[in-house]
C-alpha cells in the first residue's frame, strides 16, 4: 500500500481485503477496498466577504466551497402552513452553519426556479453581513406553484459554475413529487449535473417519491432520507450543512486497471451506502477506468469490486487488478496519485484455502443483498404480493439481524412483525404508517461495517 499526499488534501489510503487464492479453474476474484483519508483540515486563504456578481470567479477562500440550497416553495408546502415555515427556518440554520468564505445561494423551487438570494445570477460569500440578508429574504418566501425539479438542479448548476472552488455542493428539499416536468427532463437534468457537484437530497412529510428522492442523491454522489415531521428540518439541514463544510476535496476517482484477459464484474460502493457504480466508468487509458466517488473530508468509505481472470493452473498468481485513487490536476498534466492497492489472484489445490470467504466480502455481500430484498419486499407489498412481500422482508430481517445492523432491524420492526429473525420468520403488519414504509425505503441502502 502507498500514499501520496498534498498539503492542501487529506492523506488517502487503501487497504485491500480479500481471499486470493482459486480452486484449479477459479475465475471469480472478489476485493473490498476500504478508502480513508485523514488529516484534511482547511487551506490557506483570506476570507471573502460581500457578494459575488454574475460571472465572476470567487477566488480561494478559507473553505474553497460553494453551496446552493434548493427549497421546495410549491402549494403544497402550505399544507399545513409549518411546513414552509419549517422550511424557511432549516434554511436559515443551514445558512448559519456556512463558515466565512464559503460562496453561497438560494434557490426558491416550484414548476420554475428563481433565485433569492443573492440575486444576479451570482453567488454571495457567507460573512456576517450576507448571512444576515440571506435569512431576510428567506422571511419572503411563500408557497404557491407546481414542481419540477430538474429546473432547481440546472439553476444551481450555473451558478455554483460562476465559482473558482474545488467543493460544489447543492441541497434539494421536496415535499411532492416532481408532477410539472417528465420522467426524461428530470433525468436529463442529473446526466448534464452528474459530476459538476454533489447534491444531497431531502424528502419533508410523506407525499413525495422515494424513488425520486433518491435517484438525485444518487446520479448526484450525495445523501438521501426523509424528514418526516417539518419541526426536524431544522436539525437535519444543520447536520447536512456541517458535514458540506468538512469536504476537502473533489473529483476524487477510483482508477481500475486491469491486465489483458481481466475483465470487470462490477464496482460499487458498500459502505456507508450500496451504491452501484459500474456503469459510471470512464475509459482512462489501455485497461484502466475511473469510477467517481464524490468529495471528500476526513472519513472512510469500502467499495467491493468483483473480476474475472483468465482460468490458470495449480501454483500460479498473477495481478489481478491495482485500483489508484486518482486526483485531476490543473492543465494537462497527469493526474495525482493519492493511494492504491493491489487485488490478487493465486491458484492453488488447497481446498480450505480456496473455500474460505473473506470475512469483509461476506459481509459486504449480505449488506447489498439486504438492501436489494428491502426494495423488492416493499415492492411487493405495494403490488399486493404478499407471499412476496413476506418472503423478502423476512430474509431482510435475517439478514440485519446476522450483520448486526440494528438501525435497519428496527426500522423492519416497523413494517413486519418479527416471529424469528434469525431464521427471518416474520407476519406483514396489517397497516404501516407511511412514514415507517418510506424511512425503511429510503434507508434501505444504509449499511454497517464489518464488527471487529
């Protein structure tokens, strides 16, 4: 394992877990690769103060970030009249919680997106004068309108575009579901956003798609849950905000390169999410691809990629893949290695050797299991197969239960009535608030490390 740091970075590591060793004729190779950087902390840079106008750059600042908060102001966020004064008040939390130097807006969202503040097609930058004005427009807005989220998205994109920082980071909140634009224009919007910032995604009340929510979390490498009671938006978008203001770095990539003959099963991240992300590859050179993995602060993340290598015989090893966390650079130049790590491959006719699961790919594999039976069982329930719908969450149950993840057991609880959870024997609730069904859905993804 290497590391290669700048000061201006968090130190990156990777550490590979795995078997290596194949029966005669093994292909399949598995890997989980724990990514951690530490020691990021804020660069050098006077503190900006003031607006900034349309067009123009913000020079490096104490955080080099940008944020643009999107708030639902559609009809329904009067139904009741809280929930946008809840909203009002989250988003002035949010603005508190933005370090000087930070350039900021906000974006009012209905079936159309318009600026509140600064205004001018620019962003300003957080001091405690412009906090100040940022939370005096908020006291203007009011509800009335449609939804259509993919216009809140490209709006945020053009302006974080007008600022010169390595951070980009938007956050969506919705009470509805995206009724004044398609299916496509939504998806259209994430395809031109992905990759240009993170985005974390919030869902207030219980009338908005999940799905909805969480394909912007996704396509845009953030966050997504739900914010049933509007009095817990304030909490939530302090959190969100403070965890935007601990990112370091962006564009960070996981490079793969893998001999001839080798070819690529999947990637994905498993850790602290599932998050599929093989057919985000971007070719890098001969054998290799860059597999985006967002921003990042000081923190840790697994990723579990699965290869299939030329059958070899008894006594043989080869490389089977070296993954490089990859950095871009300013100009042409090559990029930054950060770390890397090696994934092996060795053939042997030791039976107990070549048998064994690796206790991290074991894990991993029942978490992504876990959440994909979570997503088809609730699925089920919704289409009226119940004998699914048992079958699914039931495994689901056994399968928290045997990792350990507790959070996801309880929320389980809430959707089924546990007879047996290590043998995954459980009854259908008769009824499920709907909150409880869509924190199990929303959540489903979440998963837990390895217990030591």
């Amino acid at each position: 394992m290497a590391n290669f740091s700048k000061s201006s970075v968090p130190r990156f590591s990777v550490d590979v877990y795995q078997n290596e060793y194949l029966p005669e004729g093994g292909r399949e190779v598995n890997a989980i690769v724990t990514v951690t950087a530490t020691g990021g902390g804020t660069t050098g840079g006077a503190a900006l103060t003031g607006a900034l106008p349309a067009g123009n750059a913000a020079p490096d600042s104490g955080r080099n970030a940008a944020v643009v908060i999107m708030v639902d102001c559609s009809g329904s966020m009067d139904y009741p009249p809280t929930k946008m004064r809840n909203a009002r008040d989250a988003t002035a939390a949010a603005v508190d919680t933005l370090r000087d130097g930070v350039a900021f807006a906000i974006v009012a969202g209905t079936h159309v997106a318009r600026e509140v503040y600064p205004g001018r097609g620019g962003l300003a930058v957080a001091d405690g004068r412009t906090r100040a004005e940022a939370k005096e427009a908020l006291r203007r807005l009011s509800a009335g309108g449609g939804t259509a989220i993919g216009t809140w998205l490209r709006l945020a994109d053009r302006l974080l575009a007008s600022a010169d920082v390595a951070i980009r980071h938007g956050i969506v909140l919705t009470d509805g579901r995206n009724e004044h634009e398609s299916a496509e224009d939504l998806t259209a919007a994430l395809d031109a956003c992905a990759g240009r910032f993170t985005c974390d995604a919030r869902g207030v009340g219980t009338d908005w798609e999940v799905k909805e929510v969480t394909a912007i979390a996704s396509a845009l490498l953030g966050s997504a849950d739900i914010v049933a009671d509007p009095a817990g938006l304030a909490e939530d978008f302090t959190r969100m905000m403070e965890n935007a203001m601990g990112k370091e770095v962006a564009d960070v990539a996981l490079r793969m390169w893998t001999p001839v003959g080798v070819e690529i099963g999947f990637v994905k991240q498993v850790a602290p999410t599932v998050e599929e992300l093989t057919q985000r590859r971007t070719e890098a050179g001969p054998r290799a691809g860059d597999y985006p993995t967002g921003s990042w602060g000081d923190e840790s993340r697994d990723y579990h990629v699965c290869v299939r290598v030329p059958e070899a015989g008894i006594g043989r090893e080869m490389l089977a893949a070296r993954i490089s966390l990859i950095l871009p650079v300013a100009g042409d130049g090559p990029p930054e290695v950060l770390s890397q790590g090696l994934v092996r491959a060795v053939w042997t006719e030791d039976l107990a050797a070549s048998t064994t699961i690796n206790p991290q790919v074991a894990h991993y594999t029942g978490q992504a299991e876990l959440a994909q039976v979570i997503q088809q069982g609730l699925n089920d329930r919704k289409s009226g197969d119940f004998d699914g719908a048992t079958a699914k969450l039931g495994r689901a149950v056994q399968l928290a239960a045997a990792s350990g993840n507790a959070d996801t057991a309880k929320l389980l609880s809430k959707v089924v009535d546990v007879v047996d959870a290590a043998t995954g024997t459980v009854r259908l609730k008769a009824k499920v608030a709907d909150a409880d069904e869509m924190t199990l859905e929303t959540r489903s993804t979440k998963t837990v490390r390895v217990k030591k």
